[in-house]
C-alpha cells in the first residue's frame, strides 16, 4: 500500500519529538506527512540510506554531506531542532537546490529575555545575596540593605547584539523608559532605530550604559571580542549580564573586574561548563551565578514544534517558511558549531 | 528686616531634608520660601511653637492636635514624607479650613513595581537557589536546572490591591503580554478596566493566577484578609508576592504552604522586623526573602522632595498640588499608623 | 412607609438620565439609592426645595447658593453632568463641609483625544481635500497628491495643555515615536517628564513642533495666549489642531495664518457657534473644519453614568470617589463658565 | 586605471536615484561601489549589455532573462526599487546562482498604516463629510453632528493580509485596546498570535469587526475574494478600509453596498487609475476617496535608499542583507505583476 503523503526523517537527538512537540501538535504533524523517527540517539547511518531518498524534511541535525544529499531528490527543508547551525550539511549544494535549511533557535528568544531582565533586575537589587545574608541571619533592613542600589527606570541600556534575543529583549524593558544603545556590527543603523534604540560603537556602549546585556552570538571572527580593556570601561556600579556565549567576552577579565567590585555581572554561560568544582568564579561576591540555564524551559521546546509544525504546513502549500531561521549563504559557515547542547 | 517669603516648618525626621532633596532641588525650595528646618530628630516643641504662627506648610510628621492647628492661622499644607498618615493630625480641622494633608508615598511606586517585577522573575526562574546551589557545588545545568519553571509570558497575573503601587507595576507587566486581573474592593470597575485589566473578586485572582502581587496597603478592616483558606486557592507551581505589607495576609499560613511546596513566594515583609534570629521563616525552601528593601532607595528619596517641592510651587502660584498623595476624609482615619518608618 | 435608601436629587438638564446611563448602569443606580429626577428642562424651584433637605447627592447643575445648602444637612456630593464647574454653587461652604463638588468631564478626554490624532493625521495627509477633489474631478494620483505631505512618525510633537484630554492623548501617539514637548504652566515638571514627554515653554514648543496640539483649559487668566506673535513662532507647513477652547487662542491671526499658507490647521471649536453663514473661516484652504464635535458621542455619555454610579457607590461604603474631577478651591473659581453645553 | 570597486548598473526608472536617495545616503553609496547611473527613462540595451559584466548589483527593473544573467558572472543582488517583483527575471536561475532579488517595497509599510489609521478615524467620526458641510453652510452642531459615530477604544478591528502593512498598522492601534483578528492565509497562527492578534477566518473577520483594513496583496489566486457575499457580512456602521489592492475586493459590491448605506469606506485604490471622470464612484456618500497616495510620500522614497544603502554595504561585507524584501522561490511568480507605479 502506498501513500501520497510527504515523508518526514525526523532524528531529533538530544531531543526527542515528544520534547519539542505537543501531542496535538505532533497529531497535526502527522495528518501532513509520514513521520519517519528514531529517538534513541543519532539515527542510524542505513536507517537515514534508506528514508532520504523518499524524504521531502529532515528534522534534527542528520550528517548531510553532498552524497547523501545527492540521493535525496525530494528533500525540501532541513530543520535543525538544536538551535543553530553545524558543519556537518552541504549548505551549498543545499542553496544551490533550493532546500531550505533551518534551525528553530529563536524559540528561545523569549526565554533568555526574560531570564536577562530577571537577572538584571536581580543584580541591580542584591535579591541574591539578600536572600543568602537572609538566611544566615546577617540581613540588613530597608535603607542598610540598599547602599548604592539603583532603579532601571531612566537608566541607560546598552545591548551587544541585536538579533532575535536583542529584539526579544528590546520590548521588556520598554516601560522603564530607558535610553537603549545598541552595538550590532551586523546590522545598518535603520534596522537599529526601527526597534527604538540607538546604533552605538562598542566602547561607546559599554561606557555609558548602566546595564550591559551581552547577547552576541559566537562566529569565527568574534571570539574575545569584548576583552580586558573593554570590560574596564564600564562604569562603576553598572551592571553587566552575558547571556548568550562565554567565548565572546574575556571571561577571566570580567571575573576580575567583578571580584575588585569595579562593576557587578550575571552570567549564564561559562567557557567549561560544567564548572570545574574548584572554580575560583563560585565565590565571587557580586557575581549572580546560572548554570547554562536561561534557554531550556520545557515550554520553549513545545515552541518548536509550533515553529516546525507551521513551516512545514506553508512549504506543502506552496509558500515559504516563516518561522524557523534560515541559513544564510554569506554567514552559515561562520558560525561557531556548538560542542554541547547547542542551545545557544 | 523682614522677608515676605512664605515659612516651611521642616521637621522630616526620620529623614533629613539632605536626604529627600537634591542640592539643586532645595535650593530652588529656598528660593520660594524661608526654610526652618531642625534635622537632629523630631522638632522641639518649643521650636515648633514657635514657628507654626509664621508656617505656611509644615514638612514632616510634627504632632499637629487641634490647639496647635488654631495657632497656625497662615498654614495651607501638611506634607508627610514617611509616606503615610498618622493620626496625631486633627483631619477634620484640616479638611474645614481648607489645609492641605499630604504625603509622599507615591515616590516608592516605581521602586516597589520594579522590585514586585525582580521577585516575580527570580522567584520563577529559581534564580537566588540557582545561584546558591552553583558556590555549594552542587548546580544543574540546563534542563536539568529548570524543571518545572515557566515563562511570564502569556501567564494569568493577579493583582491584589490597585493603589500607586499596582499601577506602577501594570505596565511593566504589559510586553509580557499577560492578562492581570485585579481584587480592590476600593475601586469601580471601569478604572480596573481603564487600566487593561479584569476586575475579579479575591478568590478569583488566587485560584486563577500563575504570579500574585500583594500590594494591598492595611487598614483597620483588611488585616488578614488573605487567610490560609484563600492561600489553598492558590495553583501549585504560582508565585507568590507578598510586596505590601505582611499583616494583609496570614504569614504563618502562607509559610506553611510554600514549606510544603504548594507554591512559591517571595516577601518583603513580616509580620515583625527585625525577624527573630532563630525564626524558622530563614529556612524556607521556595521562598525568596527581602528585609523591607523594596522601597528605600537613595534615588526614591530624592524624588520626595521634587514632590513637595513641585507641589508648594504650585500652591504658591494658587494652584492645586498634584504630585503628593492626599488625604481624603472618608479614608485617612483607616489607615493603619506605621510603628517603623512608614516607607509602606 | 420610609425608606432608608439615600435619596438622589437628579436634575441632568441639559442632558436626560436615558443619555448618560445605560439600562444596566441605571438599574445599578436606583438599587443604591431613591433617585427623584427631573428631565424636562431645569428642576423647579419648589421641587429642588422640596428634595434637597432629603438629599445625600445632587446630580445636575442646580442652583446652590450657600442658603439652599444650608438646608441641605445630608449632602455629600454635587456632581456635575455637563462636565465643568459653574458658578451657582457656593463652592467654599462645600470645601467647609465636607461637600464634593465634582463632574464627570473626564468621560470626553477620550473622545477628543481620537479625534485630534484622526483630525492631525487627515489635515498630514490632506484627507478632507483630496477628497472633496475626488468628487470635483480634480484629483491628483500617488505623489502628484502628495506635495510636502509627510508622516507623523517620528515628528515633533508639542502639546499645550497636559490636563485630562493631553493625558488621553498622549498614548495614542506613543506608536509614532515622536518626541513629545508639553507646555503645561499648571503642572510640575515631573509630572509631564512621568508621561514619557519633555516640558517646554510654549514658545519652545509652538517652533520646534510639526504637529501642535491644543488641549489647554479657559480661564479667567489664559484668554488669547496664543496670540499673532506666537502663532507666527510655527514652522512652515505643521498642522496646528484647536481642540479645546476657541478663547485660548486668537483666532483671527490662527486664520490669517493658515489663509496666507504658513501652516495648515484643524478647529473644533469657533469663537461664536454657531459660525455665521457668511463667516470667511468656512472658505479657508488648508483648515479643516468641525463644529465642536470632538466630544459629544454617545458612547462617551454613558461613560458619565459610569462614573456617577461607581463615584456614588464608593462613598456610600465610605470610599472617597476615584472616577469623576474633582473641583479645587485653588481654581474653582477661576475656570469660565461655559455658556453653552459645556462639553469642553 | 583601473578601480577595484564593485559596480553598481543603476536603473532606477520610473524613479530617479535623486528620489531614492538622500545626498548623504548617495554620497556613501559611491563611496562604497562605482554607481553607472541612467536616469532618464530605461536603461538602454546597449548600455545594459555594456555594464552587467562587470556589475556587483543592480539597482532597478531592468528586464534580465537567463542569457543576461549568464553573462553577469559577478552580481550577487538585484534590487527592485519600485517595491514589486516584476516577471522580468529569470528568478529560478537567481535562486540556483546565489542572486539575491530583492524589492524595496517595506518602505511603504509606515506609510501606509498612518494612512490607513488616519483614514479610519476620519471615516468614523466624519471629518471629510462635516467639513464639506461646514464649507457649504450646513453643519451640524456637537451631537447633532455625531449620531451614530463611535469611538475606536476598544472596538474590534480586522485585518485582512498581515505582511509588512498588517504588521506597521498593528501597533499604531495598539494603545486603543482593540481586540485584533487577521486573516491570513499564508502565516501559521503562531505568528499572528506573536502580534498580539487572534487569528481568525475571513467571513469571521468581517461580521466581527467595527474596522476591516484591507492590507492583502493580490495574487494570481486571491483576486476579487472579498466578494459580495462577504461584503453583506459586514456590520451595519462599520468601516471598510481599502488600503493595499483595488482587486481583492469585488470594488463595484462594495460600491453598492456603501452607497446603500450598509456601512461606510474609505479606498485608496480603484480598479482603473485613473478613475473616470464620470465614474459614479465620485458621488457616493459614507465613501472617503483617496487617489492612490497612501504610500508616495517623499520621506519614504528616501527610505529606499536606505535600505539599498544598508543592504549593499552589509553585502559587501560579506553579510547577509536585512532591510529589502527578498523574492522567495514559493512566491515570486504568484505575485502579479505592477501595471503602473509598483508602490502596492
């Protein structure tokens, strides 16, 4: 017996499609196109032989090299469930044929702009260190505990990076009325003043800003880029949140400027992770600590079965995706590959 | 040599007037009126005596009974800048001759609202544990370090309480895209809704909401009017806010609930302060905790006197004030004196 | 037989209970109180005489010199259904007893404000005109219709008055991202840098604005203070909107202005209404023209009923109201007297 | 001598690069490639066939067939700067050849919202309408003026098309706290409901709403599908906006059932521009009559250049371009092609 029905190869791993699809979602998934999948880690290489040549998608981040990719005649989109792109796809054989390639990063947007106000909120406030002196029995009341505390309504924003945590960003912290500066390199100024922010230099931003909120991503001209004598020129007492890669900035450098009390950071990413037990950044006073913790909630992957799910229902219809990021033939190979969860 | 300029009676203690005006603000307060101020505790009462004939307005929380009010024949206003009413003021002569009664409560908005946000954030992304755990060695990383946590976004929102402080809070909520529904029994519908929100009765909000703000002020009618009964209502997994004051609600009640992990708080308030060094209240899971540090900012403060300032310079000019919060005859006799600093 | 409901004086002349209370609203009215009204013209004397000792609220415009209130020992509230404050109460024997003295002019500021953005956006982009030249056969396509036409986004803006109807308007432009000057002599300059605008001198504000907005009050003192000399401050080719009083401006020179090409304009209110048929204003280019009609819409009337009811039902439990405008003795009576309907 | 700098074939007609450009965006345009420019009409063939060789990008609608293509070995963008694709290029050898084509069509989108906003208040509270009466001596006073006009706040509004008009329009409502349903078959709900919008069928659309905005662009399958039927869906008093395409709609229904009073409209487009003398379309009341200047305005045209400016030089950089509109696979020859200007 035979179906009509497109064919899906779906090799999610490390997710699986029950993380990143609601059931209805997934039922809708299926009433589209024959899901092919395998769960239980990377598909196996003759299981992928077998299904690419009838596969018109491929979800999860399959080797696709132009061999295989040669043998796959109807394959229309590759969706990549991480969040970014590796270097394991033909990207040019891939734009060259039409097929689409995509990652469903920005579900995450949401959720690390959130996390990166409620860290900025809570390092500007000492909620952290609060609550620990708190329970140690060592807590200062009203005006004791705020020495040198400070509101973000009116303060100076500066974002390094713009693009879908920038901009998810953007709208949360609207109602406090700052002055938003932004350093994108790869943006023109319009797409900057679009979104209500002003375009700024990198030095400019990081010396005017009362808040600092680091959401550039990783490629392979940038790593370091925000270095020792950079992060010197942020003004006392403001507050500095790196939120997306550790390699961007000089991370021992930031650790030092906090640990002297030249300014006060949050981050969520380290250069190792885990954390080496002895790590000296786990005594830090000043310093709010999250451990690679601001993409993954349980509600952002289900959005990426919607992001997925609703592509998938235009390409069959004849229209372009809409809501996963494509791949850009000027930057894909750029982008650093993520050696672990690919979150970022 | 006489001075035409009208007579302040400044009396701020606790505060001084260095620390509720900038520089530049209480100069230009001197520029409109002859300032006497006594700054080392509460004024003499030989000193007020003395002043109160000549005073136009009288700053601070001086004991104003009716025998000294009739020897004030030239006052307009009495400005507060605890931020509250105390009830060694005869209202009533105030109200029928035409003197002013105000405070300055309304500057801790914002500083309240922004804190209310913080809380909310931290508390529902496990932010002060998250970071406790990383200098204990003992952190989870991604996933692993989130389960169970959710977005703001798009979540129901309760407001109990829709004073100064919940309307500086709205709109920082707004770009979460949640719908807030709010319990005062002290407002008409149509300003709840003027506000985008829904009005609801108090069960409504606690059962229906995923984060609950309490930002009911007490009066001699409300206390404990959040009991354990209402407290049950609330959805395991919501957060909690207790931003107000702790005599609203059943302090023990709410504890006992977030120990046994019906839900999540946070409290900038107890019921006494400072909280006892062995008070079980420091032990508590899921709780955030905050020694009344949501409103005493440095910058708070200074925006009392743009207040009082503001509003003598429209008094002086026959205008009516419209920055101070004033005391209204059917309420201010309610109002629950403060025992400490008034801040709420 | 006696009833202890409180007793309404209602005498809505010019308008009729049916106009300013929906069905519902009405309802909720008379459960809360026994309301005696009189909708065919003026109350009668003998009638008003007859209610008042009885009366807890007055809703109308009634009469009440200091004799009529002195038999009136229950009165708590007077309000105001055209929305202004005449000058036939005795306004500081209320203040000395404790009498609200209120109306419910707030319930236009909406209306009006639409109405200005709608009227600013059509005089922008020549609306009224291209239409009237579609009709006559003269209408010109695509940018031969467009000569010096330009967006309001990101424009100048200046506001003259920041009372209830700037206030209203002020979010309705908040898309547009336009920088927002307000001149305002009657309110600190806090109050308007808290509404997200700057606080300016009107010369200031009539020059660098390329929309002008004019939402300020009549009274005893402003008549006329936009004069020729000010007027001629405005930039060539902004829009000019008259959408409060005719008396704050002088409204020959607005004319001559717009006459002579300087800048184009739209009024909602004439010196004299009606406008004489021969009047030269009903020829001018580039005004638009609309005989007070900003506020006057039904729905904006049952809003009035809104705020009757809500107000009457706060103080009946004890509540100062919240919803209507409140008279102050500083200004009570400086405000002309409407001597039409006092809609504005 | 030689210059290393990348060549623009510029052949912007039916604009010019002075239209297009602003002196500062052009000077840095030549500052980055050697701009060949012919103004004056089409480019001639000659003069094509002479510069496409050596051409980095092409700035215009030059017709470019795959034996052109072939012999333009260096050029990576073609940017329309009518805001259309026309069927003038062999899309399919762009696609397969890393050509980007590209339209500068986004400038528009400001354009028109403020148009289509501006339209819809004047159609619902009658400005053009009342001051033509006004002008010819027959207007009508406060409510008189005003019967059955109501306000925007809070009505529902429907959008039909959600691409770069729908999504400028949505937030100039925003602060006027309508429900928003859209109708649009190309985009998944999620994306709709990331607007802040319900997504919603298209008869749904149009028997809730009080204001319709036609923002859909026509393709070769979508003409006339708000038909009569769909029009007689519509409420009595509501407010049909005709902003994007005179084919969408079946324009003589609509006509019809303006002109019988069902509802009232505003259109910017008609089915032959220009219209004819005679066309009875001119006489109808409750219709406002726009010449097709929604979008043409001179700041906009500016903001092409903009885009051409911001997207080349990120090109050049070896960046993805982020400002125009690109032609995608699924679409580009669905679109139907410009007769005229090209500005919808």
């Amino acid at each position: 017996m035979v179906s009509d029905k497109p064919v899906i190869l779906s090799d999610p791993d490390p997710r699986t499609l029950d993380l990143i699809f609601t059931p209805a979602d997934l039922d809708a998934l299926k009433a589209l196109a024959t899901v092919i999948n395998h769960d239980a880690g990377r598909m196996p290489e003759d299981m992928v032989e077998e299904i690419l040549p009838k596969a018109s998608f491929v979800i999860g981040q399959t080797d696709l090299p132009r061999e295989r990719l040669e043998r796959a005649p109807h394959l229309r989109a590759i969706i990549n469930v991480e969040g970014n792109f590796r270097q394991n796809i033909d990207y040019d054989h891939c734009f060259r044929n039409g097929i689409r390639v995509m990652h469903t990063g920005p579900v995450f947007a949401q959720t690390v702009a959130e996390m990166a106000l409620g860290m900025a909120l809570a390092v500007s406030r000492g909620l952290a260190p609060a609550d620990r002196a708190f329970r140690e029995g060592r807590e200062l009341y009203q005006m004791d505990g705020n020495h040198g505390l400070g509101l973000m309504q009116g303060s100076p924003v500066g974002l390094i990076g713009f693009g879908d945590l920038g901009r998810a960003f953007r709208p949360l912290v609207a109602p406090f009325g700052c002055p938003v500066q932004v350093y994108d390199p790869w943006l023109p100024e319009h797409v900057i003043r679009a979104h209500d922010c002003t375009p700024a230099g990198l030095e400019e931003v990081l010396s005017n800003s009362r808040f600092i909120f680091v959401f550039a991503s990783v490629t392979a001209d940038n790593q370091g880029f925000i270095g020792r004598r950079e992060l010197e020129l942020i003004q006392p007492g403001a507050t500095f949140l790196l939120m997306s890669r550790a390699a961007v900035v000089d991370f021992d450098a930031m650790i030092d400027c906090v640990a002297q009390g030249r300014f006060q950071a949050a981050t969520d990413v380290f250069p190792d992770e885990p954390v080496a037990p002895d790590d000296p950044v786990r005594k830090v006073e000043g310093l709010l600590l999250s451990a690679h913790r601001a993409g993954a909630i349980d509600t952002a992957f289900w959005k990426m079965g919607e992001l997925v799910l609703g592509d998938i229902g235009l390409m069959l219809k004849g229209l372009p995706p809409v809501g996963c990021k494509r791949a850009e033939p000027e930057t894909v190979a750029r982008m650093r590959s993520m050696t672990s969860d690919g979150l970022k």
